[in-house]
C-alpha cells in the first residue's frame, strides 16, 4: 500500500541517519556522466509570463554583509551573482530581503543598517539592483529576489539587549538562539504592514528589472510562523487562521506586480519536528508549543490554496531551524534526499488538477544534494520534479551548468558539503564564501583570469593535501616549473581517510576532482608530481629552486596520558585507513569530540557495527562545527545508541577501560542538544545559568581507544629552510601553519600559487 504524505515524512525521517547503507542510494552521489547527453536539464521551460533557458535553479543563500550596510547591491554582490550567471544557469534566486524593517528588530542593526541587501529603503537601493539585473540579463540568465516577512524568533535575540525590544513571531514562542528569550506576537496591523511593504517591494523589483518575486516560507523563518500552527497559536484576530496571512500577502504582491509576473513560494511539507524529536516533544520547554505542526497533507492543500492567490512555482523541503540539519542537508545527508518530496507535491498537482493563474502546470523545483548531474538528469527524466535546484553546488563551481552541458562532468569542483564557507562564515560574522572555491564571495576583487607571470621560476611545492594540489596547479598553470612533492604514495593528505566514512562521500568526489585537476596540469602544464619522496633542505637546496612552498601539513596529537602508547590505542586516521585494526574490538571509545571524533564514532557505530562511546572535556560536542552537520551527526549518534561523554577529561588508560573525571553536574548540557545551537564565542548570553563542577572519577570498559585530539603543525623543514635561507622566496601555510579546515587550505593555496 503505497506511503501517505504524512508516513513518506516520518518514514524519510528515520532513513537520514543510516542510508548510506543502501548501496543504490549511496551510487547516486557520484559525479558521473553516464546519462550525458543531458537533455532534460537543458530543456526551457514557461514560469508564467518568462521563459527559462533550461531547468537548473540557483537557489537562495544569504547574501550576508555583501551589500552596502544601507541595503544597496554593490560590486562584491552584483559580481557574485553575475560570475553565477556566466556559468549558464537558467534562474538565479537572490538570498533573502527583508520587507519588515520597523516591524521586526532583528532583520535590523544600530543605525538603521542592515547586513541584508534591502530594496525598501528609498530610492538610492534601486540603482545596485538594476545593475545586477542587467548583468545578469547580458547572459541569458533570469533572476527573482527572495522576499521575506522577516526573521521573527530565528533572528538575533541581541535586539533585546541593544535596541531593549522584544524579537517578534506569531504567537509568544521561545527565541531559537536563546530560548529563554520569548518572542511577542505581531499585532494584527503590523502583519497587514509587513503584506503592503511585500506588495510595494515586489513592485519596486518588477521597476528594477527583476524578473520575479520569491517568497521565503520555509525553515521557520516569520512567513512560515504565521503559516504554520506549531508557531501560529493565535486565538483573537485577522490572523487566527493559519493559511489568513501567507494567501493575503499572494493576492497583495499579484495585485502589485500584474498578472503576467512570477511567483515563487519556498516552502516546506513539513518543519517535521513530532518525526525528528519524538517524545523530546513533550519534555523540551522549548520545543513542546510546537506539537501541532502543519503536516504534509495540510501542506498541500495549503499550497493549492497558494497557487489560486497567484502562486505560479514552488521548491519545497522538510524542517526548520530547529531541526537546522533538515532545511540545510551537510555532507552526511543523502545525496537527493528530498526528491520523494518534491514528487508527492507533483503528484497531488496531477491528481487535482492544479493550474497556475495564467492557466499553466505549476513546476515543482527539487531541493537537497542534487549537485551530482546523473542524479539531477534522471529526476527530470522520471518525472519526480520540474526543475532542479542548486545551491552550494554553484559556489563550489559556478561553471557547473557549462560544464554539465558539454560534457566535462569531471571537471566540475563538487560542493563537500561542510557549510563553512556558505553558512558558518556569516554566522560568524562574515559574508558567504566556500571552502572548496577560493573566489567565491570575492569575485570583485579576484579576477577569474589567473596574475600574469613575471619571471619564469623553478617552484617546489611541499605536501599534496588540498592546499598544495592547488597552490602547484594555479602556479603551474601561470607558467612557472613546478615540482609537487608527496610523502606517501597517494595524494590528498587528510583527504584520504577524511572521506572514508560513507557520511563523507563528497569529500570523496571532492579528492577525485583534484586528482583529476592534478592530471590535467601534468598534461598541459608540465607540472612533475614526486610521490613517496621526502623533501628534505638538503633535496630542495641541491635542485636550485627559485621558491618553495611548504604545505607538509600536520600530525595528529598524542598528549603523555598513562597507557596511551598501549597497542589498542590508536589515532583515528590510522584506525579509517586500517580498518582492520577494529576487527576484534566490540567495545570503542573516541577520545576528542570534535568533528574527526565524532565522524569517526558514526563510522564505527554505522558501518562497523561497534559499541561505541565519546568523550569530550568541553561541555559541548563538534564546538565550532556548522549548525546543520553537528545537528545531523549528533542526532543519529544518539539514534544508534552511541554514549556521548561530556565535561569529560581523560585520566589514563588500561588494558580492559580507561579512567575518566566527569563533571555530573546537571547544570552540564545535554550532549544530545541540537534544538539549540551553540552561540559564536563572541556572542555572550547573560540570561544562561553558569556550569558548576561537581568532578567523579569512572572507568569507561573499552576494548580500542581511537585518538582524535586534535593536530599540531609540522613545520620543522619551513623553519629550517628559513633558517638557512635555501631559496630566495619561501611560504607556509595550510595545517603547516595553523591546522585548520579545507577553507583555509584552498584560500591558502590560491592566494600563494598567484603570487609567486
């Protein structure tokens, strides 16, 4: 019998944790070609009164603090969106642009500026997107600004304590960063403000030559709080009715912009939040006012009701911040994970009859993992969707389009999904870049054209990580003689047992794509790769190198603990590398509870099948890591029984367990709390109750203790070399500099092998 809407969710829900076991499902996040030539993603299609050139979507990411701080598009965003539409996508959506300024205090900063691109505040705004219109229109690339009501309680509760007002929602709800801070519910005219502001924002961008209107209702954000009663508990007024203010402000923007103008609604089937959290529902102070969730089915009849006050197009996803992994899928979510979804909303359409105003099928756009082109292809192919949507995919490689379309799939630099750059960056307080594409977000000042070389140099670039690769390749291509030295017999350092775990596909697809670059530039370039060769002074200094790179990298640290050099302790990229090791071991516990740590646990526990146990001095687990992929990790981690230790310090280890000191305290976090994120350091909460110590000693039975306690820099040859002065130009960076993540590592690379 086939799966209800609402069963399709909870049952998609349970697969996230382990469906890398599904050797099908697992094949689909390749980057192969074998449905080439594309000719469903490279098919146009009719959105109301505009013609798409073919069916690939950039989707919305923020354009955070990339905009003038009065809202006004300028060079660093309008290049941005512009080096997107060379690459040959066929829509590009904007982030979001708040209409609510006034009305919610966090989409606004001290001063009246904004870090959101704006088209509200007068006319000076109009000019930077008239701009960005047009260059974008010059290669046949259309674009729709993504308008949202506001944040409500997924904006900064810092409104509270610098402008002392209350963040907004729809009802009185907990703010998500800091739930102990209640979000006011919007009165009945503030919303009808925020409805007449979207109708004259939509004709504002209608007369700055944007082709249509996107509507942010998805993830939590205010549109989906007064859409949605797990927020919308209103019992008095206008807006009581939960469908009242999302079809208003449709029939407000249509009767602004005309009948032949686009529509876009972001949406999702459901915040999914009783199938993520269960019985958490019930006990969580902050979670439990949402159990009244709008469920899929309500969705889609919401969703027809969209479409007859003018809705033409819609994506549609799962989650919300809450459960932040959902909305935003990191690299250990399935590749297509929401195509099922997409496909229910195109069924109900069929079944129903559904047409938009101007009388035509209304396309569903899929979200979620899709950057991988056979997967994309054969979506359309079969009908699952209309359009397919990609985001990250397109920092990662604005050319993807191009690329797919002639073919030169391998070629394509994948996403590797760890949000650092895109997400993580403006949260901490930059604007969106990508670990894996060095000019992403930097567009207006790194020219895509590589620096002219000056003077022919013989180069030596040390270590055949991420950083060297690239910094060899970019150096190479400029036209110096490059020699890349490798230590071992495999290029890609961390790399290589960093995409072990099935979780890390795409960092696999990622150590395929520079192997593949690394080959073209031996081809073409001349560059010479030296493997299982140590560098020494002595080699670099007897080859006459004109400049040398050291990027060795870094080694995994092993702190002087009693027992730690015991043969069933292990560092964990050599238990990912000799798996084998494990074997015999029922009982594993993971010392560092990091994002290695962490990841390594999920592997042990899911495809090793191992009783498994983490510990971690902090009070919180993979402090640092982005929102979604520490959400997603730990959230499963618990689903499969795995004991997460923290406050935890290790004292020594035996034969048969180690010996721990634990804080107990109950004023310690939960180590299972992904409802909440973890604050930037910067940001202080003086509302949160301070940790107390109350230390007990306890012994953690074990049969394998797998190190991941962090890296140190090895960087005695830089040191050395500079020392005695081998060569006249010489660099470090990447780990061998600060052990850090493949962000820093390429940015390094890049920078370095165009300098030279």
């Amino acid at each position: 019998m086939p799966q209800s809407p609402n069963e399709l969710v909870e049952s998609l829900i349970k697969r996230l944790g382990d469906w890398f076991l599904d050797e099908n499902w697992f094949a689909k996040g390749r980057m192969t070609a074998d449905l080439y030539p594309y000719t469903h993603l490279f098919e146009p299609v009719q959105v109301n009164g505009i013609k798409l050139k073919n069916r690939l979507v950039m989707g919305p990411m923020g354009n955070i603090s990339m905009a003038e701080e009065t809202g006004r598009p300028n060079a660093k965003m309008i290049a941005y969106f512009i080096e997107r539409a060379q690459g040959g996508v066929g829509l590009i959506t904007t982030g979001l642009v708040p209409v609510s300024h006034g009305i919610d205090p966090s989409v606004t900063e001290l001063g009246k500026l904004s870090y959101f691109p704006r088209i509200d505040r007068s006319r000076t705004v109009y000019a930077g997107w008239r701009d960005l219109a047009e260059g974008v229109h010059a290669y046949g690339t259309h674009i729709f600004i993504q308008l949202t009501p506001g944040l409500g309680r997924v904006g900064s509760p810092e409104c509270l304590i610098n402008k002392y007002r209350l963040p907004v929602s729809a009802s009185w709800n907990p703010n998500f960063y800091m739930p102990i801070v209640p979000c006011r519910p919007l009165f009945d005219r503030e919303c009808r403000r925020i409805i007449r502001n979207a109708g004259q924002a939509a004709a504002d961008a209608k007369a700055a030559l944007i082709d249509g209107v996107y509507l942010h209702g998805h993830e939590g954000y205010l549109l989906d709080q007064l859409t949605n009663p797990a927020f919308n508990r209103r019992t008095l007024g206008h807006f009581t009715n939960w469908q009242t203010f999302g079809i208003e402000l449709v029939q407000e923007i249509r009767r602004r912009v005309g009948l032949r103008y686009p529509i876009m609604y972001r949406i999702d089937l459901s915040t999914a939040l009783n199938a993520t959290y269960g019985d958490r529902m019930e006990t969580v102070t902050s979670l439990k006012k949402f159990r009244n969730e709008r469920l899929p089915d309500m969705t889609l009849a919401y969703m027809e009701n969209l479409v007859k006050a003018g809705v033409d197009m819609f994506d549609v996803d799962l989650g919300c911040y809450d459960n932040w992994w959902l909305p935003h899928p990191p690299t250990s979510m399935a590749p297509g994970c929401y195509l099922q979804v997409a496909q229910v909303v195109k069924a109900y359409f069929t079944e129903r009859g559904v047409k938009s105003n101007a009388g035509l099928e209304v396309p569903v756009v899929a979200v979620g993992k899709l950057g991988y082109p056979d997967l994309a292809e054969k979506a359309l192919r079969e009908g699952a969707c209309d359009l397919i949507m990609l985001a990250r995919p397109l920092l990662a490689d604005p050319q993807w389009p191009n690329k797919a379309y002639a073919g030169r799939v391998a070629e394509i630099c994948p996403c590797i999904g760890d949000q650092e750059g895109c997400i993580n960056e403006f949260v901490e307080g930059g604007h969106p870049q990508c670990a894996v594409n060095p000019r992403t977000g930097f567009e207006d000042v790194i020219p895509r054209d590589l620096a002219p070389l000056g003077r022919k140099k013989n180069v030596a670039v040390v270590g055949a990580g991420a950083s060297g690769i690239v910094c060899a390749c970019v150096a190479a291509a400029r036209g110096h003689s490059v020699v890349l030295y490798e230590k071992n017999r495999q290029i890609g350092g961390w790399l290589v047992p960093g995409s072990v775990p099935r979780i890390k596909y795409d960092v696999g697809n990622y150590l395929n794509y520079l192997e593949h670059r690394l080959a073209m530039a031996q081809a073409e370039h001349g560059l010479q790769l030296r493997l299982h060769t140590h560098a020494t002074v002595d080699l670099l200094t007897d080859e006459g190198y004109d400049a040398v790179v050291c990027a060795i990298g870094a080694e995994p640290v092993k702190p002087p603990i009693p027992g730690i050099d015991a043969e069933h302790v292990v560092q964990a990229v050599d238990v990912l590398l000799h798996p084998e090791w494990a074997e015999k071991a029922a009982r594993v516990t993971v010392i560092g509870g990091g994002a290695v740590g962490c990841e390594t646990a999920y592997w042990l526990a899911y495809e090793l099948g191992k009783h498994v146990s983490v510990i971690e001095m902090l009070p919180s687990f993979m402090k640092g890591v982005c929102t979604a992929n520490r959400g997603h990790i730990i959230h499963y981690l618990e689903d499969k029984g795995v004991e997460l230790l923290n406050g935890t310090q290790l004292k020594s280890i035996s034969k048969e367990y180690i010996t721990v000191v634990r804080n107990v305290s109950p004023t310690l976090p939960d180590p299972y709390l992904t409802w909440t994120p973890l604050l930037p350091e910067n940001i202080e909460n003086p509302l949160v109750k301070p940790i107390k110590q109350e230390l007990k000693e306890m012994n953690i039975p074990c049969d394998l203790v797998v190190l991941a306690m962090g890296l140190k820099s090895v960087d005695a040859l830089y040191f050395a070399c500079q020392e005695q002065r081998v060569v006249p130009e010489i660099y470090y960076m990447g780990d061998v500099f600060s052990p850090g993540r493949i962000f820093e590592a390429t940015k390094a690379g890049y920078r370095v092998g165009n300098l030279m």
